[in-house]
C-alpha cells in the first residue's frame, strides 16, 4: 500500500480533523474535496496524526478494530474492516462521567478487548491470538465522527482514526480458557433500557479473528503488535447515539458489565 498524497497534504488533511475536534464541528468528509484518497492514503493520515500525537507527550496504549460485524457495516454503509490506534488519553474508568460538550456527535458500542502478553506479527491465527491473550474484558468505546452524520467512506473513516475518542475497559476479566469467547450474549442499555443484542460471534465469527486482522493491517503498514497491547475487536451491535444524561451500560455474559455516564 502506498499513499498517492503528499506530506502537505496530509498535514492539511490532519489539520482540518484536528479543528472539527477541538472545536466540536463536523466536516465533510475528507474525499468530497480528494476524490481519489485511497485506504492507504487514509493510513497515511491516521499514521501521521498517530505520531504527531506522539511527539506531543502522547502514549499509545493499543489498537482497535472497526466495521468488524455485520450491523455496523450496516449501519455504516462501509463493508471492509479498519484500524485505529488508542492513546492513554482516550481511557476513561469504568464509572465515570464523560463531558458531551467536548464532542461533536457522541455514539456508544460494545466491544470485547485483548491484552497482549506476547508481540504479534505478520499473518496469525485465531490460535496464534489467544495463545497470545492474557486476558479478555468487556468495553464500551465512545466514538465520535469528525465527519456531518457520520457520514464517510473507508479512506476518510481510516483517516480520522476510525472515529475513535474514548474507550472504556471493565468488567470482570477473564482467562482465554475459562471462556467460549465466540458464544457469549451481550445486552447494550441505554437509560435501563435493552437497546441493542448480540453475541460475540458477530466480530468475524469469533473475536480473536479481529485481533488477526489488525495485526495482518499492522503489517501491510510495515507495523506489528507489541506485547501489552490493549486491543478493542469492535462492536458487536449497532451503535447507539448518546447525549447529556444519558446512562450506558454493557452486560456481558461470563464477562461482567461495564457502564457510563454521560453529562
Ligand atoms: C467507525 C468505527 C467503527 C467499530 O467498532 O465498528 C468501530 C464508525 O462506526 O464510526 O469502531
Ligand atoms: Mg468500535
């Protein structure tokens, strides 16, 4: 995969992301004004803002997978998996509040993570992962679109790091072998009420298969997974619009629930 956009453009493209962040104000998204951006063009973009949060004192703490279950392909009209990367600063605990007036369009989905106790690279099994797991925990990820009504394709959605700004990481976790991680139910609440079902074979038939594919993405960007990496598989159900007062919470069978508030 190589990019066909120059470096000042990529810097343009992140600026403009960064402004419909910081002042909570969507864009179009990014190929209305570059048509011919192509997924490895949105790697570059991701990639560029990945480091650039770097140098600015930033700490990656994982890799999350996207567009990983039939309903948010759906949902999204976006029907090919993605990458993002999570920083330290995108965690909030499990039980807290999260300020909507910093967001321009917040959504909440249910997700299993991955702790990596082992790197990971090149083209790996379903086996290969979990022997690679420490443990697995239920999420939350709050996604927010940089783009009007979430509206994107793949190479604008890859670019804005897979509308990534929050994850929430709870629950009970558990031992890979207590578990049959394809096979668990999940309910998705929203103010007490069941807005959303599943189970966890809805992430590519078996969760741990998400964690594959990022690692084969990683390395079609010349990257890998290094050991103690926190990986999100991506959500399993719809994702649900959220606002001020809004309560979340994910019950997980065998995995405990994690849950949110919204001011
Ligand atoms: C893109 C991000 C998708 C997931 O878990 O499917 C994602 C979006 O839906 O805005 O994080
Ligand atoms: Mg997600």
């Amino acid at each position: 995969m190589s990019p066909t956009l120059d470096v000042s453009e990529i810097a343009t493209l992140i600026d403009r992301l960064e402004s419909a962040e910081r002042n909570g104000k969507p864009i179009p998204k990014l190929t209305d004004d570059f048509p011919h951006m192509t997924l490895a063009d949105g790697y570059a973009v991701q990639l560029a803002q990945r480091h650039r949060r770097i140098a600015a004192g930033g700490r990656q703490v994982g890799v999350k997978a996207g567009l990983t279950s039939k309903a948010k392909m759906q949902q999204m009209g976006v029907h090919a998996p993605a990458i993002g990367f999570l920083m330290a600063d995108m965690s909030r605990p499990e039980g807290s509040s999260i300020d909507t007036s910093l967001l321009v369009q917040p959504r909440i989905e249910c997700e299993v993570a991955f702790m990596t106790g082992k790197p990971l690279s090149g083209l790996v099994s379903r086996e290969e992962v979990l022997a690679a797991t420490d443990f697995v925990m239920p999420a939350l990820e709050v996604l927010d679109s940089r783009f009007a009504g979430f509206k994107f394709d793949l190479p604008s959605v890859v670019a804005d790091n897979t509308s990534a700004a929050y994850f929430v990481a709870g629950g009970r976790p558990r031992l890979i072998e207590e578990l049959n991680l394809d096979l668990l139910g999940v309910v998705l609440e929203k103010n007490g009420h069941a807005v959303g079902f599943g189970a966890t074979a809805a992430v590519l038939d078996h969760p741990a298969d998400a964690v594959a594919l990022v690692v084969g993405v990683l390395h079609e960007l010349g990257d890998w997974l290094p050991a103690g990496s926190f990986v999100m598989s991506g959500g399993i159900t719809e994702a649900i619009t959220v606002r001020a007062g809004d309560h979340v919470c994910a019950r997980f069978q065998g995995l405990g629930s994690v849950a949110i508030h919204f001011a």
